[in-house]
C-alpha cells in the first residue's frame, strides 16, 4: 500500500510533509494577501483548518479507506510530528537571524531606551490586567498561582510573527520596527523571568517551599551576561572569523559560514536559558555589512540575498505549524469563548498601552499592535503550565488551557491584521508622541 510506505520510511514522509505545508502555506498566504490581510495571518489560520483533516476524515464514508487509517492521521497530526517542529524551528530561528541582519548595534543602540520602555510596559500591563481577569472568571477558591500564570502567559510577545509583518511592509528597519524588535527581545528576557517566578510560586505553594530566589537571580545575570558578550566579543570576533573565511578558495563560503554562526550563538543562548531565536537575532545583528565585505565582494552577492530565499522557504513552515499546534474543538465551550474573548481583549489592550511610552516621534498604533501577537512564545507559556501540578491536580484545567490557548491564537491572528492595517496607512494618520 503506498499510504503504508509514507508512514514507514521517514524520508518519503518528510518529502510529503514539506510539499503539504508549503503549498498549504501559500495558499494560505494568497489568501489573505487577496483579502488585504498579511500573509502570516492566512498561514496561520491555514495550519487551524490543517489540524482539523483528521477529524473531517474520519467522519466521512466515501473517502478512500487510507485517509482514515490510523497510521495517515498520525502523520497529520502536524503539531506532534517531530519531523514537521524541527522543520518550523529552523524556520523561527532563520527569520531572525534574518531580522538580526536588516539592523545593527549603533541602530539599536538608538532605540535601546525606547525598547527597554515598551517592553517592561508590554509585561507589566497585560499582567496586570490578566490578573484581574483571571480573578473575576475562575471560580473562588481557585489558587492564586493559577492566576499569576494567565498574566504570565499573556505578558509574551512572539517577535517572529510581528517581525514577519514588518519585513513584509518594508518597515523592519524604521524606528518604529526597530523599537518593536528590540522590546520583543527584551520581552523574551523578561518572559523569561516572570516565568521562572511563577513557576516556583506554584511549585512552593504545592510543597510548602520558598521561592526560587537564587534561581531567578542566576537565570537573570546569565540572560545579561550573554548579552552582553554577543554585542561585544561577538562583533570583535566575527570580522576575524569572516575574514579568515574569505581565505577559502571554493565557491558559496558566505552563506553556509553565516548559518553556522547563527545556530551556534542560537545554541549558546538557550544554554543560558534563554530562547534560541535571541541568539539568533544577536548573531544577525552583529554581523554587519563590513564584517562580510570581501566575501560578498567575491561571491557577489549580499548577505542578505542569500539568506532571504531560505527564509522563504522555511519561515512559513513555522507560521503553519504554530496555527497546526492548536485544537479548535477546545474553543467551542461558552465559558472557554469567554474567557478567550475576555483575555484577548485585556490582552491587546496591555500591549497596546506599550506603545505610549516609546516617545521620540514613533507611532504609538504600529508600536502597540507590533508587540500584540503571542504566537510561539505563549504557546511555550502554557506548554509549562501543563507540567506543573498543585497538590497532585494540574495547575491549568483543560477549560483554563483552552481559553488561554484561544486568548494567544485570536492575538496572534488580530496583532498582524492589525500592525498590517497601520502600516498600510498613510503615515500621517498614525498618532506620534
């Protein structure tokens, strides 16, 4: 049977997942492109309906007998194939690295102040507000933890979603894009810690412990001495690095060298606990154009057009599968529409508040709806709220989960409807401050 053979040898299977998610991706995309809605948009909606095959096929009679086999749903099971998420997480990590490379330090060092800002506003808001929501929809007697954790997971800001929609608008590199980038970064740092916080909160409220001070105070100073030590060593290193690179006498150096650097500082990043798509964005914004001048003289071509193309191929595998890792038939509960309805809108609304503090004549709507989208990095929120028990019992229900899991699925859709829509507007029509 040839549904026998796609499930049993891997490579083949592999083959038929990229051709599936890529035409998936573009149809997905063309779709929304045509009703005036950014492509990752339609990509992610696109992977929602793909998760949904299964059961469609297996309610319907006439169709052949392999599209219900248990073997062919398992395969379309895309946000459990392990094939499929390494595919999607080379996807993240290329577009930013990408992003990394459309800016450099001296610019973000402009808007460092302006990031700092939105971000520490862009965690504090939407968990401040998340705690009230929590608080007046979850039944009394329910743990405090358990609210701490629907502000945690909605103070995430997914910089690879809001990253896309401005490189697709041509804006990654104005200041309004740089100011959203950089908070977006400073967000996975502070994500990170509050996460860390709650995580132990729950965890000693379960077993009578203190929290995990010095863990937290460990996991900060790494976050930052990492940092750091990209944005300097990295920039001494890297011109030496290239330029022993541009020795080599075989053809197509630039490219697999420029990967390679930024797998590995992805790599060095999550050893000091923080997402490898921060490391990747650091490798892409230290290596700056005179860094790689005498091999894009010699190969002719620019860095940057030797990335894009990968990115194309890759980055909307990420898109599909982040819509693919949630199930519809959760949301359908009328307390779970609630609760995903109340905490999408205090959702946007403490993200969109970030954009006030920016100051230095940006918009305050691109700026606002730039740091709306959850995407992956909520998504990774409520993956560790599923680990953590209270006293024997799992800290977020599955009625809790699904509306959290709505709340970051309807922000990730609206936040690049909405960062496309005022881009689109003629400039003088987005507020400044």
């Amino acid at each position: 049977m040839p549904y026998a053979i796609l499930v049993s040898d891997p490579l083949a299977s592999t083959l038929v997942l990229l051709a599936m998610l890529w035409l998936a991706a573009k149809l997905g995309g063309e779709a929304a492109v045509r009703l005036k809605l950014p492509a990752v948009a339609g990509q992610i909606l696109v992977g929602v309906l793909l998760v949904s095959l299964p059961s469609l096929f297996s309610g319907l009679p006439k169709l052949p007998g392999f599209l219900k086999s248990p073997e062919f749903l398992k395969f379309m099971d895309f946000a459990h194939n392990p094939q499929a998420n390494v595919l999607a997480y080379i996807g993240i990590v290329l577009l930013m690295f990408m992003v990394g490379l459309e800016s450099s330090v001296p610019q973000m060092m402009k808007v460092g102040w302006a990031s700092l800002r939105v971000a520490v506003v862009g965690v504090i808001g939407p968990m401040a507000l998340g705690l009230m929501g929590a608080y007046f929809l979850l039944p009394k007697g329910t743990p405090y933890a358990v609210d701490l954790f629907i502000g945690a997971c909605l103070c995430a800001t997914s910089i690879g979603i809001s990253a896309s929609v401005l490189r697709e608008r041509n804006a990654s590199d104005s200041q309004e894009g740089r100011v959203v980038i950089g908070a977006a970064v400073i967000d996975d740092v502070l994500g990170l810690l509050v996460l860390v916080a709650v995580s132990g909160l729950a965890e000693a409220s379960s077993g009578g412990g203190p929290l995990p001070w010095g863990s937290l105070g460990r996991t900060l100073g790494l976050a930052f001495l990492f940092l750091a030590l990209a944005l300097t060593v990295g920039r001494w290193l890297s011109p030496r690095i290239f330029g022993w690179a541009s020795r080599f006498r075989g053809e197509e150096i630039l490219l697999p060298f420029a990967l390679a650097f930024a797998f590995v500082l992805a790599y060095m990043g999550s050893l000091v606990g923080l997402a490898t798509i921060v490391g990747a964005y650091a490798a892409g914004l230290i290596l700056e154009h005179h860094h790689v001048e005498t091999l894009q003289v010699k190969e002719r071509r620019s860095l940057e057009e030797m990335v894009q193309p990968v990115v194309a191929i890759f980055a909307p595998l990420f898109f599909v599968l982040t819509g693919a890792s949630i199930d519809p038939s959760v949301l359908l509960h009328p307390n779970t529409l609630l609760m995903a309805g109340v905490l999408t809108v205090v959702g946007i609304i403490g993200k969109y508040i970030s954009g006030y503090v920016a100051g230095g004549g940006t918009s305050v709507p691109i700026i606002g709806w730039g740091m709306v989208p959850r995407g992956e990095v909520g998504l990774i929120f409520v993956s560790v709220g599923r680990t953590i028990n209270i006293n024997g019992e799992p800290l977020l229900s599955p009625e809790v989960q699904a509306g959290v899991l709505g709340a970051i699925l309807l922000t990730t859709i609206l936040g690049p409807i909405g960062l496309s829509w005022v881009l689109g507007k003629p400039k003088g029509q987005n507020k400044q401050v």
